[in-house]
C-alpha cells in the first residue's frame, strides 16, 4: 500500500479536541468544584492559581511522556504507517463509539482512585498531585486519550509529545480558568452536567468520523 502522511494541522486541532473530550468527560467535569475546592483552597486568588497552573504542569508531564513513547514506538513502524493508520482507525472507531455510550469498555468507566496524603499547601504539592492525578484520571478519559496515543504512534517521537502536550492543553487550560472563574463554574456545573450524555454523543460522533478518516486516509480533506 502506498504510504499516506497524516496532516499535520488536524492533528494537531484533533489533540487539542481531544483535551477538551477528556475536560468533560462524565467522571471529571461534574465533580469540578468540589476537586477545584480541593486543589485551589487557598483564600488569595493568586495561590489559587499558581497551585491549578502547577496541577496542571504535572498533569501534563505524564501526558508528554506517553506521547513520546508512543512516537517512539512508532518510528519502528514506518514500513507498516499504512497499516497502522488503518487499524488505529478501527480503535479510534471503537472508543469513539464507546464515548457516544451505546456500549461500554469497562476499563474506561472510572478513574483509578489514588491517596494523595499530601495537603496542596504549594506549587510543588500541587504539582506532584497533578502527577499524580495523571495515572487516575488516564482511565476515565480513555477513549480521547487513547485516539491521540493512535494518532501518535503514526509519527516519530518529536511529532508523539507535541501531540500529547497539544491534547493536556485541551484539558488543562479549561482547568486553569475554572479555578480563575470558580464561583462561575459552581454555578454552571449543575446546568451542563444536564447535558452531559448530548455532549457524549456528539463527541463520540467525532471520534468515529475521524476512526473512518484515518482508515480511508482522508484526513487531509480539511487542510
């Protein structure tokens, strides 16, 4: 088969998406504020924000890492690109389809709980507890973070960690200005988690169209 070279903009808009699926995903976003309470408990707004911003330093350190190691692993698969796109496709299709909830992967139905012992009394803390929270939450946004590890393992090491770093961007930067507009976010919460199976399913219905992109080696149709 002729090799095809996924487009690199859409990629890079797919992760970014993608960040933004896993944001709001059913196990994350309807327990923001009380995690926000938790992570930003400092009374000056300024703490508050440098400990959400550290979180999410950390949150996304793990993030990258994988990105780069499925990069990695994907430069020993040039020869086969073509065949990996395809069946990354297929995956992508499945969790996809997963997300919309017509079926469920168990693995993918809820975080992994891990103590944190630790207050988040400083930037470090906070940091080490988004390295943390990174390995908890990597089962509850399975499905998005897994269609971006496929895409990854696509390219080569440099093209995985921008893509990771990409995607913790669509989940972080949320974060960030949710502990800047916390009182908002309380408020709001309540009203979009009414909509959080519409969100699913239109999410999901991304995830497929892509899946079939990547099969049929059509991504470059938007560029």
């Amino acid at each position: 088969m002729t090799p095809i070279v996924v487009n690199t903009q859409i990629s890079y808009w797919s992760a970014f998406v993608g960040g933004l699926l896993g944001f709001f995903s059913p196990c994350i976003f309807p327990i923001l504020p009380g995690f926000l309470a938790f992570l930003v408990s400092s009374q000056k707004r300024g703490g508050a924000i440098s400990k959400a911003v550290a979180f999410s330093i950390g949150l996304s350190i793990i993030f990258v890492i994988l990105g780069l190691a499925t990069g990695t692993f994907g430069t020993f698969l040039t020869t086969y690109k073509r065949y990996v796109e395809i069946i990354g496709g297929i995956i992508v299709i499945i969790f996809g389809i997963s997300y919309t909830g017509l079926f469920t992967l168990p693995f993918f139905e809820k975080g992994i709980y891990i103590p944190f012992k630790r207050d988040v009394d400083s930037f470090w803390n906070a940091l080490l507890f988004g390295i943390v929270t990174a390995f908890a939450w990597t089962p509850c946004i399975g499905p998005a973070l897994g269609t971006i590890l496929t895409i990854a393992a696509t390219g080569n090491t440099l093209s995985g960690g921008i893509l990771l770093a990409i995607f913790s961007a669509g989940l972080v930067i949320p974060l960030i200005l949710s502990s800047i507009l916390i009182e908002i976010v309380n408020k709001i919460v309540g009203f979009i988690v009414k909509y959080q199976k519409a969100i699913n399913v239109i999410g999901g219905i991304v995830l497929v169209l892509f899946g079939i992109l990547m099969i049929w080696g059509k991504l470059t149709i938007f560029s």
